[in-house]
C-alpha cells in the first residue's frame, strides 16, 4: 500500500459513481486494544459486499483522510484513511486503509464493481 494521493483518489471516486458497486466497510480497534490496556474497549464495524451506488463522493483533509459517499437515502462516512492500492484503481476497484501509529488496521473502506 501506499500514501493516499487525494488527486488520484478523487479520480477514483468520480469514476465509480452512479454504478452498482460492492462495498467492504471495516473499523476497528482490534482485539488487542483491551489486551494491552484495560481502560479501552474493543470495538469493530464490517459489512461486506454491501451493495451500494453513490450519486457523489469525495475526499477531505489533510491525512489522515475522510471519504464521504452520498447514497440515495444517506451517506456513507469512513474517517482515518492513509493508504491505497494504486494498482486496484487501474483495475476499477478503490482500496482504502487507515494504520495506526504500529501499522495496525484501524479503517478499511472498498469498493468493487465485483464482490469481495
């Protein structure tokens, strides 16, 4: 994974928008968080192979990042982004991820006109 570029993201954002596309949405703060300090809570959120069509998205800040997607009856929000697979935008699919300051996942937002 790399950087996000916001540019090349927001392309990719524009580019799958008013389709029928596949969402995997993903937070956490992993199982190890209660582990290390039992002051914090684990918690977590997934959806996999939503469906999903936006009818418009973008990209905000200035890292880590937010991407909002405007759905027809709402939105859908991911916050804490820092990384993308170039490669996958090539392929019609937007990889997004957010680690923590030890490279752990906290945030995973991705979207596919294929299923996951």
């Amino acid at each position: 994974m790399q950087f996000i570029d916001s540019a090349a993201v927001q392309r990719s954002i524009d580019a799958l928008k008013e389709q029928e596309l596949f969402l995997h949405l993903e937070m956490t703060t992993g199982a190890y968080a209660s582990h290390l300090d039992s002051s914090k809570i684990t918690a977590g959120t997934f959806i996999r192979n939503g469906a999903i069509r936006y009818a418009h998205g973008s990209i905000a800040g200035s890292g880590p990042y937010r991407v909002g997607l405007k759905i027809e009856k709402g939105w859908v929000y991911a916050e804490g982004l820092t990384h993308w697979e170039p490669e996958e935008a090539e392929q019609g699919r937007l990889i997004l991820a957010g680690h923590d300051q030890d490279g752990k996942l906290v945030v995973s937002l991705q979207l596919s006109r294929e299923p996951f």
